[in-house]
C-alpha cells in the first residue's frame, strides 16, 4: 500500500547494466529506444534489476526526449508524452527499452490514472525516468522527432535554443570603452548599471574574454543567448542603447572562423554608419585601406601611405652601426650608418623587392661604409670596388625586381657621371682644385699669361724646370713647387704668384713670393720664409733640477734656448743681531741662443737645482747650480748669501746674449735702528725682510737673508725651448 514510507526509484537492470559496461568497454554507442508503462495489476511494485519485462505493460512507444540532467551529467533524463486520446488505466511501473528491445531500466511511480476522452475527461501525461548510469559518453541522445510528441516545456526551449543561435541578438543596456572587471555594480560608458542589465564587453584586455554579459552584485555570467560557442558565431550583431559615447550603435563581431567560447580572441566593429554603398559612397570617420606597393599605377585605392611615398617620403627611417645584412623590408626606407668604424652594408636580393623599389643609404660618420651586393646581383654602370659611402655620402639604389640595381641619385653616381666629370671636373682640373697630381696645370715660362688658379712647376736644377721660377733649387736636383696665381683683374698682365717649394721630410719648406706687371715679362721673387724660420710652432720648459734628454722633432733646424742658473740661498742672521744682519742670494745667470740642431738627434739638458735655506746662526746661503743646453750654451747659478754683505749673481755663456738675474743684497737696519733686516735674493722676487719663508716661484730667483727660523731658498733654474 503506498504511504508516505513508500520508495519510488528507477535502476538499470543487470541486462541495462551489462551493456552499458560493454559500450564503455568498447567503445561503442547504445541506443535507447522506447519507453513502456504498465499497471503491475494493482500492486505496489518495487524495481528489480533482474527483470527482463514489466509486470502488465499497457502501452510502450519512442521516446520523445532523451538527454543528460543539466544539474547532474551521472544522471539520464528519458520523457516520453501519453496524448490525452490514450489511456484509461493506471501508471505505476515505467520501462526503458534499448534499439534491441531489451528492458535495459526500471521504475516504480506513485499510482496515475490515465483518463481517456470517452470517459469525460482527458489529459497529455508526461511520464520521465531519471537514472544514473557511470558514464553518459557511449549513450546516443538522439530521439526521432517524426514519430513523438513534445512538451511545451521541450518546446519552448528547443525554440530558445534555436533564437539564441541566431546572430542577431537583442540589445544591450551599454557597452565598455576599456578593459574592465567582470564583477559588482559599476559605470560603463557613463551609465550606472543595475543587476540584470546586458552589457557587450570588447575591451578585455584578454579579447577571449569579451561578449556578452549580465551584470550581477557578484562575477558577471555571460548572457543565456551567447554563454555557448554555438550561439556566438562570426558576423553576430547587437545594438547599445544608452552610453556617453556609444548610445545607439551597432556592433558586429569580426572574428572569422570556428569560436570556442572563453578560448578564442574575440573582436567587435562598430558597423553604425553600415557599409558604404558601390556607387559614390561617402565615407565618415577615419576609413582605411591596404597599401598599395610604391609605383604601383593599377585602379587600387591610393592611401596615405602610399601618397607619401609618391611624394618621395620614405616609407621608414632605419640606423646602421654595425655591419648588417638588408632584408626585402628594407625597399622604400632611408638607412643613416653612424659608425666612426668601417662596416659593410649587404643589400637584399634585388630580385626580393617589387618594381620600383628603392633603398637609400647615408653615411654621417667618419667610417667607411662598403655596399655589399648578393649572388649574380650588381649595379648598372658602377664597379664593386665604387660602392663605397665615405662621411657625408650618400646613394639612392632602385630595382626592376630582377638582378640588376640602378644608382638613381646620391654623391656616388654624382662623382662618377660624365656630367661631373666632363663638365665640373674638368673645370675643376683647369684650375687644379681637387685633381689628381698629374692633373694639375703646369707652368713651364711664367712669362707667359697665367690667369688665377692653382699650378705645379718645377724648380731650378730640375730637368723639367720651369723658366722665371723661384731663385732657388730647394733641394740638390731640384724639386717641385705649388703655385698660386692671383691679379690681373684691373691690369691684365699684372700677376701675383705664391710659390711653395715641396721637400723632403726632413728639409725645409721655403715660400716665395713674387710679381710682374706686364704679360711677357718674368716676375721678382722674394723668400717670405721657411719652416726652420720664426715663428716658432712649439715650446718646451724644463724648470726643476736635474738632467733630460731632449730629442729634436723631425722638421726642426733651428730653436731658440733660454737658458737660467739656479738662485743661491740667503744667509742666516739667527735671532736678530744689532750688528750684523744675512744678505741675500744672487739670482742666476742667463744665456739666450738660437741653435742649429739636427732633426732626430738628441741634446742633453741640465736644469741647475736653486741653493737650500740654512738655519745655523750666521752661516752663509748655498750656491744654485749650473743650467745648459747640451755645449750649445750654459749659465751658472748665483753665490750664496753673507753676513753683513750681497752675494754675486750666476753668469751666462755661449749664447747669442748673456747676462745675469742679478746680485744678492746685503742687509739693512730696521727701522728702529735696533736690529738688521736680511737683504733680498738677486732677480728681484725676493725683499728686504727679518722673516719670510715665502717659496719663491721665478726660475732662478736668489732667496733672501733672514732672521729667526731659517734663510730663504734659491729657486731651480730653467731652459726654456723654443722651435
């Protein structure tokens, strides 16, 4: 009797049972079929897995619905409809039957009467069976909708599924405008959001992530009309209704292809404005099209970009400071190669790039920069070996897009054109102004008219020497000169010529000048100077003690020595006598010569140390030593200070002039008469003083007597060089 202990279940049989284990087993599907339904003769049946039928099957036909529960995937959902003209008994046991006809399931259910028509009333009854199998992945859910009849419910959803795959769906409250986080109540596109509202997200900054959403106080859920890779598809289309920005647009989603929903990048245009028609369209915002290739002159669009190419613009700016291989995206860019080291510059292929193509490369660094071409490519009209960018230079290569290059513009192909080199270069050559050597004018009579340039001609003793030159050979056999000729513009035949006599690395370069005031006529020459001459280009100072070696530079004849002795010291007067007082130091002698020195060859020097303090009561200052110039010329240092007296100075010798910094003086009284002031040391940086230790900083200058600590030092000589 059915109470409310009373168990209702449903169970695979052991036949059910065993085939399920063999299609999983191996692998092979298992179709269920039909559903029975039966009275059981009144009882209260209870499902057995031993049977193999029902216990008084009334009415057995096709399923009408067939699919896993939503809530559990363990569990099979089996519904079949009894139409309202069948009936008239009882349901309490219910059947399933594979394709075989075997009782594969079996249920109990609480007592049902089935009324039919006939009996006054009637009614569509839904019978469903829900059992749990181990595995739904060998079970064919698949129901012949010729032959069953379907719920509402079945109905409606089957319906729903059916709408949501369209690819127009309806509307959204809003719509974002950057990336945002899918969760909580928030403002997109200025409108406060409300839980429940559609919102399109296309902004994610993961694009799989965008879509269409719900907005819940928690995680958004993606709509139920796109929460499924069937029912987002490309070309799916959605307006916005209200937003600061995007209020009433129209969105599509671009992305091509088979879409797995939370795995595949999705992307959305806004297709508001639509597309613009065939005839004379006119477009808004900011339309793009493809890039056409440079010179390209077919019926494509012609974009920006490919306007500024024609122009002449580079389609790019690239920087070189290494050596680098060229790729086929180098057509239509400028390469800068900023490197003070030489490098090589490979070009692509020619045959890589299209019809038209260019490539320009400038140099701006001190480096060499050598084009290296690849294969059997080369350039029409220049060597290999020609291909080289100094600073500054600068090459415009283009290409048929077979092997060949062509050098359109740059100083290359400009230093190497007939134009250059017939027409500038030759004038140029006229004039001797960049030339070779043997290019350059010679002057062979400079009797004759010479108009303004520059020249060569060849001194006297030269086989080939020029007449009315320079007086002068330069060098036993002759040699060659550089001749800059100027004038004749108010007089024609009055000229004005710099001569400048080439030697050899070590002789002198002589200069002439000279001038004539009529055509025919020779000119007067006169030497304006040589490079052994004054003024001097250099200078070196050796001014504390000790002995050097100086080697004289490769050009040099003739330098001018200044030579100076060290200062003597000043004597030491102790702690202040009435009745004698320390003298002071003589200053250094000097020696000046201009010398006649062979290049390459070396000279001693010796710097004569200044005479040191001394500090014993009435002990006498110290003499500065000796400075010389190798045997060229020399001067001694000055004496010592005494007390009560001066001291001599140093003397020069062998020089052109020689002289000396001057004596020591002797003491003085102070000016209360009561004591003696020391004198000061020759050359006259030193003074009159009791105490003053003051370091002296003229090269051989005499330090001055003094009292109390300790007499004044001389200071080292010096030899000064000048070439």
């Amino acid at each position: 009797m059915i109470d409310q202990t009373s168990q209702f279940f449903a169970i695979l049989t052991n036949v059910g049972a065993a085939k399920q284990a063999n299609a999983d087993a191996l692998g092979v599907p298992w179709k269920l079929t039909d559903m029975g339904v039966g009275d059981a003769n009144g009882t209260d049946p209870v499902p057995s897995a031993a049977q193999t039928s029902l216990i008084n099957e009334w009415r057995r036909r096709p399923l009408n619905q067939l699919f896993i529960d939503p809530v559990n995937p363990a569990v099979i959902v089996a519904e079949q409809v009894i139409p309202a003209d069948e009936g008239g008994f009882w349901i309490r046991e219910i059947g399933l039957y594979d394709a075989d006809g075997d009782l594969v399931a079996v249920a109990n259910c609480p007592p049902s009467f089935k009324p039919i028509m006939s009996q006054g009333s009637g009614r569509t009854q839904v019978v469903r069976m829900n059992f749990i199998v181990s595995s739904t992945g060998n079970i064919t859910l698949k129901i012949d909708p010729s032959v069953v009849l379907a719920t509402r419910e079945y109905v409606e959803r089957r319906i729903l599924e059916e709408i949501y795959k369209l690819d127009n769906k309806q509307s959204v409250r809003a719509a974002t405008t950057a990336n945002i986080a899918l969760t909580g109540l928030q403002t997109v596109d200025g409108i406060s959001l409300l839980a429940g509202d559609r919102v399109l997200v296309k902004n994610q900054a993961a694009p799989k992530d965008n879509g269409i959403y719900i907005v819940g106080v928690a995680a958004w859920q993606r709509a139920p009309d796109a929460d499924s890779s069937a029912e987002v598809t490309s070309a799916m289309i959605l307006s916005v209704e209200q937003g600061a920005t995007l209020a009433d647009t129209r969105w599509q989603l671009v992305t091509d292809g088979a879409i797995v929903l939370g795995t595949t990048s999705l992307a959305f245009q806004n297709i508001t404005q639509g597309f613009a028609t065939i005839n004379s369209p006119a477009f808004l915002g900011s339309p793009t099209a493809p890039t056409a290739p440079l010179s390209n002159n077919s019926q494509l669009l012609a974009n920006t970009a490919f306007v500024q190419r024609a122009l002449g613009n580079h389609s790019g700016i690239g920087g070189l400071d290494v050596s680098t291989v060229l790729t086929a995206d180098a057509f239509g860019k400028c390469f800068i190669i900023n490197s003070a080291n030489p490098v090589n510059i490979t070009l692509p292929k020619a045959s890589t790039g299209f019809n038209g193509g260019t490539i320009t490369l400038v140099n701006v660094s001190t480096g060499t920069a050598t084009i290296i071409l690849q294969g059997t490519d080369y350039v029409a009209g220049i060597a290999a070996n020609q291909l080289v960018l100094k600073t500054l230079d600068t090459i415009t290569l283009s290409t048929g897009a077979g092997i060949t290059w062509y050098a359109e513009n740059g100083s290359i192909p400009d230093a190497l054109s007939s134009a250059f080199n017939g027409g500038v270069r030759s004038i140029l050559d006229v004039f001797g102004l960049g030339a070779d050597a043997a290019k350059i004018p010679l002057i062979v009579d400079f009797s004759a008219d010479i108009k303004p340039g520059l020249y060569r001609a060849f001194t006297l003793e030269h086989p080939n020497a020029a007449i009315g030159g320079p007086p002068d050979a330069g060098t036993q056999g002759g040699t060659s000169m550089t001749v800059l000729v100027s004038g004749g513009y108010i007089s024609a035949g009055y000229k004005t010529f710099l001569a400048i006599l080439n030697n050899t690395a070590n002789g002198p370069t002589r200069v002439y000048i000279g001038h004539k005031t009529a055509a025919g006529t020779q000119p007067y020459w006169s030497e304006l100077g040589q490079t052994t001459h004054l003024p001097y280009r250099a200078k070196v100072f050796y001014k504390s003690a000790g002995v050097y070696q100086w080697t004289v530079p490769a050009n040099v004849s003739k330098v001018y020595v200044e030579v100076r002795g060290g200062g003597g010291s000043g004597a030491f007067g102790g702690d202040g006598s009435s009745t004698t007082g320390p003298g002071g130091g003589g200053g250094g002698g000097i020696s000046n010569r201009l010398c006649t020195v062979v290049p390459g060859s070396i000279i001693t020097v010796t710097v004569g140390a200044g005479g040191a303090f001394v500090s014993t009561e009435g002990e006498a200052g110290l003499p500065g030593g000796t400075s010389s110039f190798g045997s060229f010329c020399s001067a001694t240092g000055g004496r010592g200070g005494v007390m009560n007296g001066g001291a001599l100075g140093g003397v020069g010798s062998g020089g052109d002039f020689n002289a000396s910094l001057g004596m020591g003086f002797p003491p003085v009284r102070s000016s209360g008469g009561n004591t003696n002031w020391g004198g000061p040391g020759g050359g006259g940086e030193s003074a009159f003083a009791a105490l003053d230790t003051s370091i002296l900083t003229q090269p051989g200058m005499g330090g001055g007597g003094r009292l109390k600590t300790r007499s004044q030092p001389g200071v080292d000589g010096q030899v000064l060089i000048t070439y």
